[in-house]
C-alpha cells in the first residue's frame, strides 16, 4: 500500500485561459513553478488533438521550469504516440478524447479497444514512459489493464464526483465503493491504482483515504479555486486535506 498519497497537479487550465486571448499570459510554466513550490508530486498535461489547452511548444518549457516527473496525457493516436515517444515523460496516461467535448466524459474502453491500444501501450513502454490507462473503476476494464501491461490505471471519478455534488457523501456512497472494489482488484493485479477527475476539497477525503490509491491527479477545481485564493493556497489546501485522510 502506498502511505504517501501524492498529488498531480493538472495545470491544463491554466492554458485554457491563455488561450483565450492569444498571447502568453497565464504562462502553464509559472504554473508548473507555482505547483512544484506548493508541494506537488507531479505535473499532469494533457495535450489533446485540437490543442484547446496545452500546446506542443509548452511541452520541453514545462520540463525545463520543474524536477517534477510529467505525466503526460494523450489520446490513443498515430500523432499522440509519435509526440509522446520522442517526448518521452515519466508517465504517459491514454485518455479517451472527442473533439466535441468540454472534457473528458468518461473512460477508457480499454476492453473494447484493446487491438488499437495494445501497439500504443508497447511503443510507450519501449520509450521508457510508465503507461497509465484511464479508465472507469470497472472489473472487466482493470483485467484488460493487466492482459495490456499497464503498470498503471487512473480510475475515473467523475460519477462519484457528480453524485456528491448532486446529493453529498450519501449520494456518492455507491460508486465510493466501486472505487475502492477497483482499487483493490487493481493492486491484486499487480497494477498501481491512481484516481481523478471532479475532486474537490469537499468531496477529495473518502477517495484520498482509499489506501491502495498512490496519486491523485486534480486540475479544474484547483486552477479555479486559485481565482479565489491563489495556486499555491489551493494547492497546499488540497495537499493538506489529502494528507489528514490519508492519515
């Protein structure tokens, strides 16, 4: 079981913001700075096909700013395994991505993909990237996990979150347990659990305090709450939530 629960800041909004303009400001490189100072284990990036956040050029500035390893999110193509293995960051997260979505809307079907994602998940490994496969907290996903090599699944938490978020802890109840049933069918399997997607300081503790989970990765919540309270504020709180959870 892992005892330190790490954190991986998703600074993807960040650029979403700068994007909006045009120009340079907000730099995700100052944000990336900002996370390392806070106490973050890692920096997540998605650099999706349209490019609507992160952008190829972001990529070796971010690696230039932080000592953090990057773990680097990409959907299940030519173009994103060619970038991602001459880019070659510490983790590679397969996400699944559609050109009409705000974000990401579920996960992976790792099971039903696995012809077009086995190659991707081979040509990463060979890279040296620690491939991670986000996917929803399902048995029969977490078992292709393993028949693919993964070392990693990044259980998807949007449905808890959405539930919390309609109806609090009660609500959420059930698919807090499928979280942890993953978590635990996800370690037997000798594949490392992580877990994200919708958490915030409200409803982080019951996925924080799942002990086979290794790492978070959070973005959104925090990007916005850094509106209110600063990146470094909003970072250490969730930092220091995760940690009392945990304990």
């Amino acid at each position: 079981m892992a005892t330190h629960l790490r954190l991986g800041v998703n600074i993807d909004h960040v650029a979403t913001i700068r994007n909006a303009r045009g120009g340079p400001h907000p730099d995700p490189v100052r944000a990336a700075e900002i996370a390392e100072a806070a106490g973050a284990d890692g920096i997540t990036i998605h650099l999706r096909e349209d490019r609507r956040h992160i952008r190829d050029g972001d990529l070796d500035a971010i690696r230039k700013a932080t000592r953090l390893p990057i773990n680097l999110e990409m959907a299940a193509t030519e173009e994103m395994t060619a970038i991602a293995t001459a880019f070659r960051p510490h983790a590679a997260c397969i996400v699944p991505e559609r050109r009409e979505e705000r974000t990401t809307e579920g996960g992976l079907n790792v099971a039903g993909l696995h012809n077009q994602i086995a190659p991707i998940v081979s040509a990463l490994k060979t890279a040296g990237a620690r491939v991670s496969l986000f996917i929803e907290p399902d048995p029969v996903q977490i078992a292709v996990a393993e028949v693919l090599g993964a070392p990693v699944v990044e259980l998807h938490t949007g449905r808890y979150a959405e539930l919390w978020h309609e109806g609090g802890a009660e609500a959420a109840a059930p698919e807090l347990e499928r979280l942890k049933l993953a978590a635990a069918d996800a370690r037997r399997r000798g594949i490392e659990p992580h877990a994200g997607h919708g958490l915030t300081f409200e409803n982080v503790g019951p996925v924080a305090a799942i002990p086979e989970l290794a790492e978070l990765n959070i973005g959104h919540f925090l990007v916005g709450e850094a509106i209110f309270i600063g990146l470094d504020a909003a970072i250490g709180e969730m930092r220091r939530r995760m940690d009392i959870a945990r304990a």
